[in-house]
C-alpha cells in the first residue's frame, strides 16, 4: 500500500523528534541539549500542524523556543557550571528516575497501541462549523477552564518573582560595581599630590 505524503511526513518528523529527545538527554554539554531541545520543539511544532492545531504550534514557537530556551540558553551560558558534580549523583537517583521511566513507557505503548485497547472508538470533539479551532480554544480557555488558567498564571508569577528575587540577593563571593559611590567620588579621594624635594646629580 503506497504511503501519502502527510503519513510519510509524520514519520520523517517523529523520527527526527525522537532522535533529538534522546540527544537532550544524552548530551553532555548543556548547550548543546539545549539546542536539540529546540529542534525536538520544531517537529513537535510539525506534527501540531499536521494535526490541523495552527495555534498551537506557534505557540509551541514563539513561546518555548522563542522565550523559554532563549533565556535558557542565556543562563546556561552565564553560569559556569560543573559537569563532573552533576553526574555524580546520577546512579543515586535511579531508584526514583527507573520506576518513572518503565511508567513512561508503558504510558507510550499504550498511546501506540491505541486500537488494541479499543481507544480509536472514543468519539472526536466536535468543531464549530465555520469557526476555526484558535476562536474554539479560546471560548473554552475564557469560559470553561478560566479559573485554571488565572490559577496557572498566578503560579507562573510567583515563579518569576522568586526567579528575581534569588537573582537579586546579596552573595558574599560576587564583586560588584556601585554607580552612586562612583559619581560621588571626589578628586582628592583619587588623586593626592605629594611635594618631593628635586634631586641634582
């Protein structure tokens, strides 16, 4: 049976978004995870469109890869971080990190396999006649799920406040620069004349 192009589309896209994902964890420089989590962001991206989810797709862009992982990368960046003290905890967790991954799994397998568990009978939602699904996702994000909505923004600001506020604390081991002493400085603080006998040879 000969393959369309959207099927073969997906399958292009997934492979590359599941080769990416395993690069994110696999990487061992942080940058570079970092950038092939954008490029896992990207297919994701695809297979939204191809799904017919327009807005959710650029979402998926202008937000996460155009704000999340630009800031991202940033503090990653800025940071010197030690790669060797990261990893030295690694096994130590793998009681919690082995039983969350075999869930995972099977939460995919059950995903892949969706027509032996009858899944593919659950009806569709329904669409507007007329009405693109961004007007559709947005009368019920107003209307049905605003409270969780407001209660998610709330949560997302109180996370940049305590984002701000560990950035702003005074640490004892960063040097700093204060602009007022610097303008209030006065010449005879920097300069002192001294009058030295002259010397004849």
């Amino acid at each position: 049976m000969p393959m369309d192009f959207t099927t073969a589309l997906f399958y292009f896209l997934s492979a590359i978004m599941v080769a990416a994902a395993l690069r994110v964890v696999t990487a061992r420089n942080p940058v570079h995870a970092a950038l092939f989590l954008v490029l896992t962001f990207f297919n994701a991206s695809g297979l939204w469109l191809l799904l017919r989810a327009e807005f959710l797709a650029i979402t998926l862009i202008v937000v996460y890869v155009g704000a999340v992982m630009v800031l991202f990368l940033f503090v990653v960046m800025m940071l010197d971080i030690n790669l060797e003290r990261l990893r030295q905890g690694f096994w130590n967790n793998l009681w919690l990190g082995g039983p969350i991954a075999v869930l995972m799994l099977i939460e995919m397998a059950a995903v892949l396999g969706a027509r032996s568990f009858g899944l593919e009978a659950m009806p569709s939602p329904a669409g507007t006649a007329g009405v693109s699904n961004t007007r559709d996702l947005g009368r019920l994000l107003y209307t049905d799920y605003v409270y969780p909505f407001e209660l998610a923004a709330v949560i997302l600001l109180v996370a940049m406040l305590a984002a701000i506020m560990l950035t702003l604390r005074r640490r004892k081991d960063t040097r700093r620069l204060d602009p007022a002493e610097q303008i209030a400085v006065r010449r005879k603080d920097r300069v002192r004349i001294v009058s030295m006998p002259a010397e004849k040879d």
